[in-house]
C-alpha cells in the first residue's frame, strides 16, 4: 500500500510558500507488535501477554524445542513496533523474550527455564500465552497448527535419529526431513558464519546415515548436508548458499527445517544496516525540525528535538529506508540520537557527548560510594590461585579500585569483595571459564620392519701325503720339484725344516663359507687318494644362507588435557664415565629410551591438533667415550581428526652387497674356477612407520 504525505508550511523571509512531498514505496505492513508483558500467578502458571496493533485474525503458529528450551511463535504480514529486539524478563519461568523480524514476519522466542507446556488465544488486540498450564479447547479452534509440548520426562537412556531425508519444495525451497526415535530429542538449531548447525542432544547416529550429502542439483538453497558423530551428540551441518532465511518446527518424532531464498532487488541500493521501510524524500530549503517531524509520522515513533536543533535543509532521496534517511540527515547538520525503545531523542553530537560524559561521571561516584559486599565462590575445575590473579591482574584488573580477592586453599574458595554490579560479572565470568577441561587419549605405533637376505659359498682344495714324500715331479737328471700347499709344509716334506706343517698349510685354495648369525655353513667334501692310503687330493665346498623377516610394534600412549604437555618414556640410562676439571672421574648417564611428548589441541570442529615429539632410540656400538646412542626421531605439528590416524613419518633403507674373493686367473677358469673363490651377498631392507591416534574422550571415559 503506497502512502502519501503533503505538507504546506510557510517560511519566513520567503515571498512563496515551498511544498515537499514524501511517498513510502514499499508495502506497509498490516499489524505489528506493541508491548510484551510477562507475569507469574498461583500454582505455576505464566502468563504472557503480546499486545498488537490491531486484533489479530487467529492465534499464532509455534513450535517448542526442548533443549535448549525454547517456544517461538510466527507473526505474519508483522512488524516489530517495540523498539527492541530482546526482553529480559526473569519472570516465573520465562527468562528472556527475544523478537525476530525477517521482512513482513516477525518470530517471537521464549527462553524458559525448563520445557513447559503451552496455550496460546486471542483476546481483542492481544494474544494470551499460558505457560505450564493444560492447553485448552480454544487453542485448538483458534490455532490449529499449534502443538502444545508436555514437560520432559527424565530419560536416561540415549535417542537416535531413523532417517534423514531432503526434498524440494513447491516454492523452490529446500525442506530436511529428520525422523527421531522419541519426541523427547533435545535439538539446538543456531547460525555459525553461513551454515546451519543442529545439534541433537545424547542422541546416536546409524553409520549408514553418518555421511555427506550433495543437494546441488535439486536446484535449492541447500548445497550440502553433512551428518557427525560429536562426542555424544550428533551434529548435522547444513551448508546454503546466497541470502536465505530457515524455519524449524516439531511434529511428533519428526522434525523439519525448511530453508527459503530471499529474493533481492536489484535497482535497491541500501546499505548494510538499514532494513527500514523505503520512502522518497523531495525538500527545498525546509527546516530540519520539520522534516524530523515527517518521518516521526511515518514510522510511528516518538521524537524528542532538543531545542538546540535548528536550521534548514535541501535535499532529495528516492526509494531509500527511512533509517537510512534519517541517518543522512543527523550527518548534514551534525546531530546524532539516543534510542530507548520506541521513543528517539535527537540533539547535536556534542550536546550528548556532555550529557552522557555527566552521566557516568554521575554512575563512577555514585560507584565509590556503593556499599561493598562479599561472597564466596566455589571453584570445581581449576585452582582458586588462578581465578584470584585474574581477578587482580594489573594490566587488566576486573575488580573495581576497591575491590579485593583471596583464597582459602584448603577449600580452592575464593572470597571476593566488590560492589553488587561487579559481582555480578564476576560470577559470570567464573561461570564461563570454570568448566572441565577436555581430555584426549593419543596413541602411537612405531613399526619397525626388517627384511635381510645374505649367502656365503666358498671352497678348499688342497694336497696331502702322509709319506712326506710329496708329491714329487722328476727330470731325469736328478733335478725334482715338489708341488705342495705354503712353504711350511712343502719344506718339512724336503727336510729343510724339522717342524712339521698343519692341515692348512697344504691346501692351495682355502676360502671357505663364513657363517651367518651365530650359525655355521653348510660342507660337502670330496677325496681322492692312491691305494695305499698315502696321498690324498681334498676338496670342501661349504655354503650357508639366511633369510630373516621381523616386525617390532612399540605403542605408547597418554592422556592429557588441552593444550596440556603430557611425555612419556620407556627405556635404559646407561652409565659411563666422564673426566671432571679437576682430573677425577664421574658417572654420567645417556638415555635410550622410546619417548612421546605431545601438546594437543582441540578446535571447534572436534579435531586435533597436535605438537608431537616421538623418539625411538637403542644402544649402538661400543666407543672409547662411551656407547652410542641409535637414534630416530619425528618433531612435527599435524591436524587429526578425532578418532582418526595419520602417519607422520616414515625411514626406508636398503643395504645391497655382492663380495667375491677369489684367487687370480684361476678363480676365473670356466666350470671350475669356483673351487678357487669364495662369494657373499648381502640384500637387508629395514622400514621404519610412526602412526599416531588422537581420541577426545567423552565425560567419565578418562576414570573408566
């Protein structure tokens, strides 16, 4: 509905009188609400009263959550005419009234101290909302969408959701469908950036529905919807995209969110933070004071002009919010208001700069001369010493000058003494940091994988005659020649040494298989000799190979709080001996041990970030200063998520050796050149993996 406004007005000094007109360009809304007033009768009854414009045509729409408690009712084609968005009341149940207005709809919350059941009627221009009482037969005539919610019965054992499901609506808006086991699932559905978060409180997830879902192509607001276990609770993030709004509502076991798009208008300029209602402004050389005076009449409120404000203006705005209006008119002539309400004081910045200067200069005296009161406040999850020095902390001393902290220890008491107003903020604050601190349990695996391979073949060949003859090559001309193993032997034989030489000394090759791992080779042998037993040709090939395959698991594992260093470590010391200054000797000790030392962190998602130190280090070989110390070690900084596991590090070594020893020439002949060679090889891979586990423990789990 389009209005106009003409107004006359004759200005001295000119010889004309000066018209302007004012046209709203927006549809004005057909009611809005007025006043809410809560009060408490006999026997648990509360009564709130919601007092509109004009009498609206049925009882509102609601729906109630019950935990957090909550019941919200759904005004349409209304605006909020109160002034402000949030009511503390403290008032039998109720403990704050919050009002929401999204376009020509306003939404009505009511923040109870317990889940209550509920009626809603009409009574003239007011609604009627009975709190704790039985709903009537009125309230399902006059609302029939309404459901009216009996107090939560106590259950101790845990909901689940049965199904989720998501469809597209008639009017292009996206509609998720949850199915719950009961209807006693406490649900806290909350804005975070531009996500959706529901959380559904002690209530389990099925691992089929544990997942992601891509909506994009139904062609709604709704991208994604991605459902989680978070500790006991299941969380479901629902990701839109563009301007949308959302409404929420309970039917039995079954609850739906419903998420809408919000049409923007393009030819609107309007700056972020005026949603008032548009107008056109046309004004030539006007008086300030009467152009404050028309957008009083057109929004409704009530102005209060400092007699200070004074001269005129020219200017033309169209299709601009009335709060943005008015905000480009203080500017220009340097005024700026006061809102208490719906009533608007207007005056010079200054002016109320001075005012309001006086004013808490008025409330700091009247500070220094309020009495003082003292109270004890129990501390349960930290050290009282630590609530008392951020109390007193001198770079930002939350105590007044004349307040004051101590602690009784024995107790973890601290008594504060202040004035009423901050200890009240005191017992705010405390409320917020005293709370248990998280807990996470980190494991880690060290494997440690070793897989070698080596073979040795090696052969001795050699001469013996037990005669002493050798064995001897003549000429014919009483030249001989002796053929033999070393010197020691082939002289004894001749008589040019009288000691008699070994078994070794006679043979020509003498390379044998070394073992492998403590174990010895494998021998085959061969001999040839004459009949008499006297000469022998021997021959010993031996070989030997092992093939070994192991696997060390080492896990340790800690729980610490967040953000708390937590080490652990098992191992040897082991002693050695160290020259002083003064030339004597001392024992010192180096540590071989398998260590963990992390610093855990938890984030707002349930993830874990974590500072990790992890060690794994033996005893090495034997030095004059003392033993060595075989070390392996990760420093690092990583994100898990909670239950996840990560491998932060990783060593892989291959040792490939091939040895042959062999006599020259003859080691090389064709088919038997092995009887004069001996080879090794050596092929040993060793693999080293550190995994690591974090895990959030939930409430009790640590002392289990």
């Amino acid at each position: 509905m389009i209005r106009f406004f003409k107004l006359m007005t004759r200005v001295s000094g000119l010889v004309a009188a000066t018209g302007f007109a004012l046209m709203a360009t927006a549809a004005h809304a057909q009611n809005s609400i007025e006043t809410i007033s809560v009060s408490g009768q006999q026997g648990g009854v509360t009564l709130v009263k919601i007092s509109l414009k004009s009498a609206p045509a049925a009882a509102p729409a609601s729906f109630a959550v019950n935990n957090p408690p909550r019941i919200a009712f759904d005004f349409p084609n209304t605006t909020n005419g109160s002034g402000k968005n949030v009511q503390e009341v403290g008032e039998g149940d109720v403990r704050r009234v919050n009002i929401v207005q999204a376009g020509d709809r306003s939404r009505i919350v009511l923040e109870t101290a317990r889940p209550l059941g509920y009626d809603a009627k009409v009574e003239g221009n007011s609604i009627i909302i009975t709190l704790g009482g039985a709903a009537s037969a009125s309230t399902a005539t006059t609302a029939p969408i309404a459901q009216t919610f009996a107090q939560a019965k106590p259950n101790d054992g845990k909901h689940s959701l049965r199904d989720i499901d998501f469809r597209r609506g008639r009017a292009g808006e996206g509609r998720v469908l949850i199915d719950l086991s009961d209807n006693q699932v406490g649900i806290d559905l909350r804005t975070q950036g531009r996500s959706l978060i529901i959380d559904f409180i002690n209530t389990a997830v099925p691992k089929n529905l544990e997942r992601k879902l891509d909506v994009v192509d139904f062609g709604t607001p709704v991208d994604t919807i991605e459902t989680f276990t978070q500790g006991s609770n299941t969380r479901m993030v629902i990701t839109p995209r563009g301007a949308w709004e959302h409404s929420a509502y309970q039917t039995d076991n079954k609850f739906i969110l419903e998420i809408k798009k919000v049409a923007d208008d393009a030819n609107r300029l309007v700056q972020p933070g005026f949603a008032g209602e548009k107008l056109s402004l046309n004004f030539q050389n006007v008086e300030v004071r009467a152009v404050l005076q028309v957008i009083a009449d057109f929004t409704g409120l009530n102005v209060i002009t400092s007699d200070t404000v004074g001269g005129s203006l020219t200017l033309r705005l169209k299709d601009v919010p009335w709060d943005q209006a008015l905000d480009i008119i203080l500017q220009s002539k340097g005024l700026d208001m006061r809102k208490t309400g719906n009533v608007v004081w207007i005056a010079p910045r200054d002016e109320l700069a001075t005012r309001e200067k006086l004013a808490l200069e008025a409330r700091a005296q009247i500070s220094d001369l309020e009495p003082l009161r003292t109270e004890s406040m129990q501390v349960n999850y930290q050290k009282a010493a630590e609530f008392q020095k951020l109390l007193s902390d001198p770079a930002q001393k939350i105590l007044s000058k004349r307040g004051s902290a101590v602690v009784d220890v024995r107790t973890n008491t601290v008594f504060v003494q202040d004035t009423p107003t901050r200890l009240e903020e005191i017992r705010k604050l405390l409320k917020q940091i005293d709370i248990p601190v998280r807990q996470v349990m980190i494991e880690s695996r060290i494997v440690e994988a070793n897989d070698t391979f080596s073979r040795n073949l090696g052969a001795r060949l050699g001469f013996n005659d037990t005669t002493a003859q050798g064995f001897r090559v003549g000429s014919g001309n009483g030249t001989n020649a002796l053929v033999g193993g070393s010197l020691a032997k082939s002289a004894a034989a001749t008589g040019q040494s009288t000691t008699a030489g070994t078994f070794n000394d006679g043979l020509f090759v003498n390379l044998p298989a070394q073992g492998l791992s403590g174990a010895n080779p494998g021998v085959f042998s061969f001999l040839l000799f004459n009949d008499k037993s006297t000469k022998f040709l021997n021959l010993e090939l031996s070989a030997l190979q092992a093939d070994g395959k192991g696997k060390i698991i080492s896990s340790p594992r800690v729980i610490t709080a967040d953000k708390i260093e937590a080490t652990i470590e098992q191992g040897t010391e082991i002693p050695y001996q160290q020259a002083t200054s003064s030339g004597a000797t001392s024992v010192s000790f180096r540590k071989a041990t398998l260590s963990l030392k992390v610093k855990p962190q938890i984030t707002p998602d349930d993830n874990v970030i974590m500072n990790l130190r992890v060690n794994k280090d033996s005893v090495g070989q034997n030095t004059l200063s003392g033993p060595a110390i075989d070390t392996k070690q990760v420093v690092t900084e990583v994100l898990v998520e909670n239950g996840g596991t990560v491998v932060i590090g990783g060593i892989y070594t291959q040792d490939e050796r091939s040895t042959t020893t062999k006599v020259p020439v003859l080691g090389d002949l064709p088919y038997v050149g092995f009887l004069f060679k001996n080879n090794q090889r050596v092929d040993d891979r060793r693999e080293l993996l550190i995994f690591i586990s974090p895990k959030i423990l939930k409430d009790g789990a640590s002392l289990r």
